[in-house]
C-alpha cells in the first residue's frame, strides 16, 4: 500500500474582506482515501485602507489594477512569511487562491489578485495559486472550485455549503457532483452592518430586530439569476450593479433591509436543494449567524444541519485550496466540469518557486 504525506499551507481571501485565512495542513493519502488535520491556523485582518482600496477595486482602470495586483501580492507574501516564522513551519508547498477582484465568466474574464510570480520570492517558498484562470479559459464559470474538495473530504454529508461573502452549494446528482452559487450573503449584510458601525451583524441580531418587507422580498427572489439553470456563478459587481441598487430603491429602515435579505437568503437556500433532508455542512463565516441559520431551519425542517469544528468551519477552504494545489504537483484533476461548466475536468493552477 503507497501512502504518501503533505505538509502545506492554504491561504483564502473571500469576498467578505474579513481578513486572509491561513491553515497549516498534513495530508495522508493512502489508497485513494485523504485524511487531514487542520493545525495551525489564523485570520489575518486587513487594516481600513487595504479594505477600502479592495472594495473600490472593481471600478479601477487597467493601470490602477496592475498596480494592485503588485501591491497586494507584496503584502500576501509578507502575510504568509510571517505565518511561516511566526509558527516556525517547514511546508512542501503553499496554495494560495489570492483574491477575487473581478469575476465576469460571461466576458470571458476572472481576475485573482496577488498570484504574481513574486509571490515564491517575498515568502520564501514553492506557490501554487491563480486556480480559476484556466477554468474560464475552457468556457467555464471559474467557480465554485471547492466541490472537489467536498467530494474528497466531506463525502458523508449530503450537501456542502458555505456561507461567506456568497452561499454556495455542492452535492452529488446522477454520479456527478454538482456546485453553483446560490445568493449573496455578506457581501449585502455587512454592507448594512457597516453603517451600523459594525463589520458584521453579530449572530444576526440587527436582522433580528427588523420586520420583513413582502415588496422588497418579491423583487429580490424575482431577479434574472435566480431562473437561471446552474452552473452558474456571482461576483461583487452583481452586488454593487443589481442587488444594492434594487435594495435601497426601498424607502425602508436598515433593519428591515437586512431582516428582509436575511429572509431571500434562507429561502433561495432551501429552494436551490434538490432534496429537502439528510445533512447539510454549514461552514463560512455565516455559520455564526443563528438568525439567518435559524431561518434556514424553518425552510428546511426536515434537513439535518451540522455546524462543525471552528478550524473546519472557519478554514474549509484555506484547506480545499491547498488540497487543490497538492493535486496540481500530482498532476491530477482539481476542477470539475460538472461544476464549472468547463469544456473538461482539468488540473488547473500555477506553480512558481
């Protein structure tokens, strides 16, 4: 029997602007079964210029883009070189997915940034990154790129879902697994939490407070995306473009904005399951919202939800991309075309050392 051992570190930035996640993974695999453990692991927060820099991003011109993408890589890499010192690590590899800017799989285009080349140099180390360029490439969504993960690590649970800056989903159908993205999440919520003076609705409790507004729900669970067939996927400019806009067209208090949200998000969520029980993981930073999972509940009343470990909740895809470049150095397929939409199943990423 050949089992072979890992020792990498994944690192994700979502599109919440909560910070850059960090996880030190060994993996074993032996016989075509992984097992892992998640050991160190930390979120790096981005201080207020760099948020207000990455939110403004998606308006900037082609110049204003390179040199952020220089930028960002810099402070990437310092970020996990200081994650390597600091915990005295010996890695084989880092995955790294960098941080989406722009996503438009529609024109043909996704754009990650800090997976320059420099990256190897200002941490020291071999980096795997820039993961969905390809995928884009072979006409498909870039996106999700986690279900192959959830196929390989998480294969007891019916459904695999995060809710970060976006809710995704992934399941198998017929043989295949099947991901798409379902709805915005924090991207909308925290967008209200902020002018709250808070970064986030703690455990859902402005949503709580609010009353939900039936007009404004119509409209929301009426827009084109939703009567699109999968796979299909979102980027903040659907967010700032169509979904903000649509919402403060409402003469309407802040928290009813977000208890109204809050409402589409959970019932865009049951409506999106193909079968409506066995057990669904909830892992991303909307786990820690019990408002929004306890309205998930009411529209699923027979499903069994599961809210794990916090490394796992918090680090699940620091830990799938870094099974992704680990499949990369093996040269075996890492994105899935039943997921994307993509020509073919391929082994997409870079490695520069």
């Amino acid at each position: 029997m050949k089992k072979e051992n890992y020792n990498v570190i994944g690192v994700m930035s979502g599109t919440s602007l909560d910070g850059v996640d960090l996880a030190h993974i060994f993996f074993e695999e032996e016989d075509a079964k992984w097992r892992f453990e998640i050991l160190e692991c930390e979120t790096v927060a981005y201080d207020c210029a760099w948020v207000s820099r990455l939110k403004a991003a998606v308006d900037f011109n082609t110049s204003e883009l390179e040199n952020l993408n220089r930028d960002y890589t810099g402070l990437l890499g310092k970020i996990i070189s200081d994650f390597i010192s600091k915990n005295k690590l010996t890695p084989n590899a880092v995955c790294s997915h960098g941080h989406t800017i722009l996503h438009q799989p529609q024109n043909g285009f996704t754009l990650q940034i800090g997976n320059l080349p420099e990256i190897a140099a200002v941490c020291g180390q071999k980096v795997i990154c820039d993961f969905r360029v390809q995928d884009v490439r072979l006409g498909g969504q870039g996106a999700p790129l986690v279900p192959i993960g959830d196929r390989i690590l998480f294969s007891d649970y019916d459904y695999c879902l995060n809710l970060g800056g976006f809710s995704n989903v992934s399941f198998e159908e017929n043989g295949k697994r099947i991901a798409f993205d379902i709805s915005p999440v924090n991207t909308v919520l925290n967008f209200y939490a902020n002018r709250f003076g808070k970064d986030f609705d703690d455990r859902g409790k402005i949503s709580a407070s609010g009353e939900i507004d039936e007009d404004l729900l119509e409209a929301l669970n009426n827009l084109d995306f939703y009567k699109k067939a999968y796979p299909k996927s979102l980027g903040f400019e659907y967010v700032k473009q169509t979904v903000i806009p649509l919402i403060e067209s409402f003469p309407i208090s802040d928290e009813n904005k977000m208890r109204t949200f809050s409402e589409h998000i959970a019932f865009q969520i049951a409506s999106a399951l193909p079968q409506k029980n066995g057990k669904l993981l909830i892992t991303g930073g909307g786990a820690y919202n019990d408002f929004l999972v306890k309205r998930m509940q009411y529209f699923l009343p027979e499903m069994q939800i599961i809210i794990p470990d916090k490394k796992t909740l918090e680090f699940k895809e620091a830990l799938i991309f870094a099974l992704l470049g680990i499949l990369k150095l093996r040269g075996e397929i890492n994105v899935l075309s039943s997921v994307t939409g993509a020509a073919h199943d391929h082994c997409s990423g870079v490695v520069f050392s």
